[in-house]
C-alpha cells in the first residue's frame, strides 16, 4: 500500500513538474474557471500518461515547494464531475493527505489519474473558454492544446514505478501515525480499529445522544496506513458503524429556521476491505430536502439580501441582523434547495464580506460543500 504523504514528497522531490504531477497553491471548483482548469490538466496529465498513474499535488508553492497546506476537501463525487465533461474519462480520485506541521483542519490535496488506456481524453461540451472536443496534453510542464489524432506515447511507466515502489508504507510508518493520532485528539475519545489484520482507522469526535442515536461532530476520521483523512469537519454531525469487514460513515446536516432543527442525512460511504491488501470505496447520496412554506422563505431571502446590502456599504447590523447573519449561509441553502434560483448567486455575493467573521465564513464553507455534493450527485 501506499503511504500518500511519501508519494508526494518523493513528487516534489522529482524537480520542477513535468508531463506526469502538477502542483497547484490551490484549486476552486466552484467557480466555472476553477474547474474549466481543472479539467484540462486532468485531461492533459491523462493523455500524456496512457498507460501509468499521474498526479497533482494541491497545498504547495510553486515558488519554493513549500507545503502550505489547503482545506479539507470533501468532494466524493469528483468523479461524477469528469464524466460530466471528458470524453473516454480516466478514474479520478481526490483525496486528504496529512502534513503533521499543518494547522488541523489543513491537509495536501491529492489527485490521481488512472487513464483510460489507449483512448483519447478530450473534452465533452463547452466549459468557460475551452470548447467540446478540444483535446489537451503535458507540453513540459504546461497543458497545451493538441490536434485530435496526436499519437499516445507511454514514456514515463518506469519514473511512476520507481516513484510509486519508493513510497510504499511500513509498520513504523503505521505506528508514528496511531500515536500521533492518539495524542492530538486525546480530548476527544480517540480510538482505533484493525480491519483485515493491516488497514488500521483511527477516528475522534464529541459524542451527544439526541433522540436515543449517538452523533459526533468535530470528527476526524483517517485511514493511518495511507496517511489519508477521510472525514473532518467542525460543524456537520455523524454516526459511525462497522463490523469486520467495513467501515461506515452516515453524514448529517442539521437544517432548519428559527427554534426548529432537524437531523438529515447527507451521505452514507463505505469503506470494504478486503483481504488482498485492497479496500473500495461505496458512496451513496441519501439526502432529502426539508420543504419550507414559500412565504416564509421569502421573508428569510429578502433578509438575507439585506444584510448583505448593509455589508457592502459598512453599515451597522441591528441585533436581529447579527444573530441572522451567524444563519445566512444555511438559510440561503435552504432556500436554494426549495427552488430559489438566484440564492446560492447571492450567497457567492457575500464571500468576501463574510471572511471578516471567522465563525460565519465556516459555516459558508460548509454549506457550499453540501451543495456541491448535492449538485454533482
């Protein structure tokens, strides 16, 4: 198995980037450039490397290799982004990698690019200024536009291996990581399981009893073995079952206006492992909307709207607006979710005022994660 945080920094450690790893500072798929760019790199590093893995590395300065770290990102259905988009997709996934002089919280993004072999990638449909059909490859360290019918050369199979061969996990690589682990989070209850004799997952959280079930939140769940997080987050709850063979994880959000909150699950992943060193991944979106009468949520909009209008011009908020603004992001998910076309538009709006309250911005954070969930679902 590989241990994620020697991959990359045997990745770094291979000079500038080339035709199979980019380094990114960061990335935002939120935004239709972000993920036009993300996209063609993906498209390009798939091409380049027709018959190995290739990668890009996300936290890092392009300047020195200094690793900086970026926000946990919890994007499971990556891969329901690039079969949206490219043609003949390769496997994508996206996962946390641990730095333990990062900030908690703050991870290095991975992505790995398994081709689909022998085939052309190239894009489906239009995305901000790239076109249907165009086809990208590595050009050094640039990903260039290419004719369609460019031949596919395997050139860098050997480099992978070697590279990949050199970052393969130990029991000492295991252990630092338990105890690491045990010792960050020891005033959350941290404990352990050993699943198939070799994968080991270490989770901690704050656990409270509603309603007779257990839900944590401030969790952190990783899988020690590929020094990989699986789960955080400081707001959004979750239970945690398991039995020899799996490891489940059901993910809430807590939704709902003025005194009234419910519990709704988000997402059910799995994790099977099995007894040939492997483990798959089974995600499934379980999500129902709550339903708000209309009247109610326009009400709630039209407040929203108004915070916003006072932040822009730096007027004072009222009481009232202080204790909605904590709310705002949610709510304009909410009305979102009941068919408000124009609330997440206001939502991105007010981004930039909403990094002046730390605990606001969070919160921002969170619900634009549910609803990329929800979208690309």
């Amino acid at each position: 198995m590989i241990n994620k945080r020697l991959l990359i920094k045997n990745l770094l450690a291979h000079n500038a980037e080339n035709s199979f790893y980019d380094k990114k500072r960061k990335i935002n798929i939120g935004e239709k450039e972000g993920k036009a760019k993300l996209l063609k790199h993906i498209c390009a590093l798939s091409n380049s490397n027709p018959k190995n893995n290739s990668y890009i590395v996300i936290g890092v300065e392009d300047e020195d290799n200094s690793i900086v770290g970026v926000d946990f990102f919890d994007d499971s259905k990556i891969q329901n982004l690039i079969n949206a988009y490219l043609t003949n997709p390769p496997l994508v996934t996206y996962e946390n990698v641990l730095f333990p002089h990062l900030p908690n919280g703050k991870v290095v993004g991975l992505v790995s690019i398994r081709p689909n072999e022998g085939k052309i990638c190239s894009l489906r449909k239009n995305i901000w200024k790239y076109y249907g059909g165009m086809v990208f490859f590595r050009d050094g360290s640039i990903s260039m536009p290419k004719a369609f019918d460019i031949e596919l050369k395997d050139i860098n199979s050997e480099i992978v291996k070697a590279i990949e061969s050199h970052s393969q996990n130990t029991i000492k690589y295991t252990l630092d990581g338990v105890f690491d682990f045990m010792k960050k989070s020891k005033d959350y209850q941290p404990t352990y399981k050993v699943f198939k004799e070799y994968f080991v997952v270490c989770w901690a959280g704050k656990a409270k009893e509603i309603e007779e079930n257990t839900y944590l939140s401030r969790v952190n769940i990783e899988l020690i073995n590929e020094q990989v997080k699986l789960f955080y987050s400081d707001l959004d709850e979750i239970s945690i079952a398991y039995d020899e063979d799996s490891f489940k994880i059901i993910e809430y959000v807590h939704l709902g206006l003025y005194e009234s909150y419910k519990y709704y699950p988000l997402e059910e992943v799995t994790f099977h492992f099995k007894n040939n060193m492997s483990y798959e991944i089974e995600s499934e979106m379980v999500f129902h909307p709550p339903e708000f009468p209309k009247e109610t949520l326009y009400h709630i909009f039209n407040n929203n709207n108004s915070i916003i209008k006072k932040l822009k011009n730096k007027e004072p908020l009222t009481p009232i607006q202080e204790k909605d603004l904590s709310k705002l992001p949610a709510t304009y998910l909410l009305c979102h979710l009941n068919g408000f076309t124009d609330a997440i538009e206001k939502l991105e709006e007010a981004k930039p005022y909403l990094k002046n309250y730390p605990e606001v911005y969070s919160r921002y954070k969170e619900s634009v994660r549910i609803l990329r969930k929800v979208r690309y679902n």
